[in-house]
C-alpha cells in the first residue's frame, strides 16, 4: 500500500486546512456516534442505567484525555520532524510513543480497576447505580490499551498530513459499535442480553479493531514503526520530547473531565434525572462541535510542519482564517440548536423533565460554541510551538477558574441553569484569553 504522507508547507492555505479538515470530520463524527449510540441504547434501559454511564463519562474521559494528551505530544513533535524531512526522526519518534502510549494504558487500567467503588461513591453514587457502573467500568478498563493505543497511532498518522485513513478508522469503528451495541445490550439472537455491561464490550472490540489497523497502517504502509533492540538513552530522549508536549496537556485535560466530575457531582444532588440530562446534553454537544473539533485535532499537524519548514507567515494566516470560521460556525449551529432542541432530547428520553432540562441546555450553553471553538484551534497551535504549559494553562483557567467556581455559587441561587450559565461564560472568557495569549505568542516568534 502506497505512503499517504503529505507536505502541508506548500500550497494556499485555505486549500490546505479545508483538505485536512473534511476528512476529519467524518473520524470526529464517528467519535461522537460512537457515544451517542451507547447514549441512545442505554437510555432505552431505564433513567438509572443512563444515570450510571453519565457517572462513568469523567472517569473515562480522564484516562482517555491522559493519552490524548500523549498523542498530542506524539503528532507535535512528529509533524515537526517531517516538517524537517529527518525520516530517522520521524521513525524513532513514532515508535517510542507508541511504546510509551502502552505502558500507561497497563498502569491506568490496573489503578482504575482497584478504585472503581470509593471512586464513584465519591462521585455521588449510590447503590443503585453501583452495580451498573460495576458491569460497565470493569470490562471497559480491561480493554484500555485497545481505547487508547490507537489515539496515539492515529496522531502518528496525522503527523504524517494523513487525515483520511484515520477519519476512516474511527468511522468502521462507531459502525460496528452501532451494529454491536443492540446485540449485546438487548441480547438479539443466540446473544444474551448484557445490558450496561454489553455496551462496554462493543466498545471494547470496535476499538480493538481500531488498534490493529493504526498499528498496520504506522509498520506495514508508512514504515515508521521499527521493531528492534531499543537503546535505552535514545528511547528516553523520545519519551522526553513527547512528554514535553504531552505531560501538560495530559495534565490539562484531565482537569476537564475532573471538573466534570465535580460538575455531576453537584448535579447528583439534584437527582438521578439531572445527571442523566446533563449526560445526554453533553453527548449532544459533542456532535454540535465535531466539524470545529475536526479544525482543531489538525492544526497542530498544519502548524507543526509548517513551523518544522520555518513558514510562519503560513501559521497566522491559518490561525486567522480557522478562528473566523469558527464564529461564523457556531452561529449557524446555534440557530438549529435552538430550534431543534426538543425532537432532539426525545430521541434519547421519553421523560419530561429529562427533556425539558437537555432543551435549557441547548438554548443556552451553545451561544459560546464560537469561542470555544477558538479556545480549541488556539490550543492546537500553542502545542505545535512548543507552548505546551501556556496551553494547559487556558484549560485550567477554564475549568477550574471560571466552570466550576461560578458552578457552585449559581448553582445555589438558580439550579441548573446556572450551572449552564457558567460554562457559556467560561467558554466566552478562555476563547478571548486564547486569543490574546497566540498573538503574543506569534508576535515574539515573528
């Protein structure tokens, strides 16, 4: 099979991003599928069963955003280093991450199986959604390296301005995650009904899928993976330009889903209806955002290389017209939210209260998509620069500055709605901040 890697120094610019872009798109929207489908499946088991996955959303976001922020590293570093045409590099590079991707995932799997109980008793769980997030969380964690090696191989491949082969993964993987999740859940034919546990075990093995294919496509198509005595001075010296980039990030965005966790957990005072709509809400924003969220996985590749090739004047002009873009985006997004928010909400519930509180949700929170989707592109970019801890530092800001704090003082006086009140503030503010913090940036570089 032919290499697909691709050099983004050369070319206009909106050509260039527009082309990486769409076919992202469509592995973005599989990422997001893949979550609405078990949302939609496990919804139809009952409001505790769909209250169980919500609690388990932040803990499984915690140890996947560990190794995005590992695979962030991981396409930095590797963009650059085809932005510099050094293959030897780019080989090394790509091997150690991977090698490093999996020693995490063993650690992560192993801590997180010995703490799942006082975990979510902490998180506000109760016996009747324990045994749920039991069923769930136990065979999830046994699949780790299957969930996680493969957004470290997946950056690798983008770093080499191959965003299709991925986007394509991600797609097979949510369809066969769409065509298992029934099966297993409800318990179609020779198939015993598994129920929350069934959804775990379809994730489990569409992402296995994903896992051999990124690593054929990185060893047998690419020829970037090497499999061979590893000296140990030269592997640390991978390890250490990764974790660079990615210990930051991994720290950053674990802090997103820790704040979620603080989130539901004041929502799970509420009720268990309350935390299966901010649930459903949250999944629902995920697909809202798939087509910025696509723009912000490929500029670190884009910035990446062009900052390799020493092509500054091509990274602002990116920067600019992708943060445009976003404006205009979540404009139009907004409007069909807006509109659309209630036949939405009964797709995945048939409860009033449910749906009354994901329609709020979705005529509030959706006005700082814009900014948000900014915060996103700018973030992306302050990696590939070698920024690192100013980027981990806006989603701090975000989160645990702004979210969570005004979370908890709205919260008291207006319920839920103040709760989303203060997540469209905290996207307002971080989008500006990250605004600011890149031109800065870009004038010192300049």
């Amino acid at each position: 099979m032919r290499s697909k890697k691709r050099d983004l120094t050369a070319g206009p610019v909106k050509n260039v991003i527009r082309d990486l872009t769409i076919p992202m798109i469509f592995g973005i929207l599989g990422m997001v599928i893949f979550n609405l489908v078990d949302t939609f499946y496990v919804g139809k088991l009952g409001t505790v069963q769909m209250a169980a996955l919500s609690f388990t959303f932040p803990v499984v976001l915690v140890v996947n955003s560990i190794n995005l922020g590992l695979g962030i590293g991981a396409s930095a570093v590797i963009s650059k280093a085809v932005g510099e045409n050094n293959k030897e590099k780019v080989t090394r590079l790509s091997t150690d991450s991977l090698t490093l991707g999996f020693l995490v995932a063993a650690v992560l799997a192993l801590i997180g199986e010995l703490t799942i109980h006082p975990l979510f008793i902490s998180l506000g769980a109760d016996n009747e959604v324990l045994p749920y997030i039991n069923e769930y969380m136990r065979v999830w964690y046994a699949g780790v390296p299957f969930v996680v090696i493969p957004m470290i191989g997946n950056n690798a491949i983008r770093a080499l301005g191959d965003t299709k082969t991925p986007s394509a993964v991600m797609m097979i993987s949510a369809l066969i995650n769409m065509v298992l999740d029934p099966i297993l859940i409800f318990g179609w034919g020779p198939f015993a009904a598994m129920g929350v546990k069934g959804a775990a075990v379809a994730t489990v093995i569409a992402r296995g899928i994903t896992f051999m294919v990124a690593l054929y496509v990185l060893t047998v198509r690419e020829k970037v993976i090497e499999i061979k005595l590893i000296k140990i001075r030269l592997l640390l010296s991978s390890w250490g330009k990764i974790l660079f980039i990615g210990m930051p990030n991994a720290i950053a965005k674990v802090i997103i889903p820790i704040g979620a966790g603080i989130i539901t957990r004041i929502i799970s005072s509420f009720g268990h209806d309350y935390v299966a709509a901010f649930g459903i809400s949250t999944r629902i924003e995920y697909f809202s955002l798939a087509i910025l969220s696509a723009l912000a996985a490929i500029i670190p590749v884009y910035v990446g290389q062009n900052f390799g090739g020493k092509k500054m004047g091509r990274i602002k002009e990116g920067i600019k017209i992708s943060t445009r873009f976003s404006m205009v985006y979540s404009v139009i997004v907004y409007g069909l939210l807006f509109f659309l928010a209630r036949p939405l909400s009964h797709i995945f519930t048939e409860e009033s209260h449910v749906s009354d509180l994901i329609v709020l949700y979705l005529r509030i929170v959706p006005l700082g998509y814009g900014f948000q989707g900014i915060l996103l592109i700018i973030n992306g970019a302050l990696n590939a620069l070698g920024k690192p801890i100013k980027a981990a530092l806006l989603n701090v800001v975000q989160m645990l500055i702004i979210y969570v704090p005004l979370s908890v003082l709205f919260s008291n006086t207006y319920g839920m709605k103040g709760i989303f009140i203060s997540l469209i503030i905290s996207y307002l503010v971080t989008g500006i901040l990250a605004r600011l913090m890149f031109n800065k940036e870009l004038s010192r570089i300049l």
